[in-house]
C-alpha cells in the first residue's frame, strides 16, 4: 500500500514537473524584458547634451 501511494507522489511530480518548468522560464523571461524596458534611456537631443557639458 505505502509503495503505491509513493508511486503516484512520483507520477505525480513527473508531471508537473514541464509546467513548473515553463513557469519559471516565463517569469525569467518577463522579468529580462521588464528590465530591459526600464534600463533602456531615451537618447537625449544635442542641445540638451550640450547644454548639460556647459
């Protein structure tokens, strides 16, 4: 009786085990595009530049 219970734990994990996987490379790929966005500067005019040097 225990080895069947054990035995469907695993079959279990087995499989969830793709989407736990999908999962986390879904939040890390959102989390690499969110940083991305957010470390990305707007190029800043000449004049702006220019006048920040002065």
């Amino acid at each position: 009786m225990q080895y069947s219970i054990s035995h469907d734990d695993q079959s279990a994990a087995r499989q969830l085990r793709p989407v736990v996987i999908t999962v986390v490379v879904a939040k890390l790929a959102v989390f690499a595009l969110l940083m991305t966005t957010i470390n990305l500067q707007a190029p800043m005019p000449v004049a702006i530049e220019l006048a920040e040097m002065r």
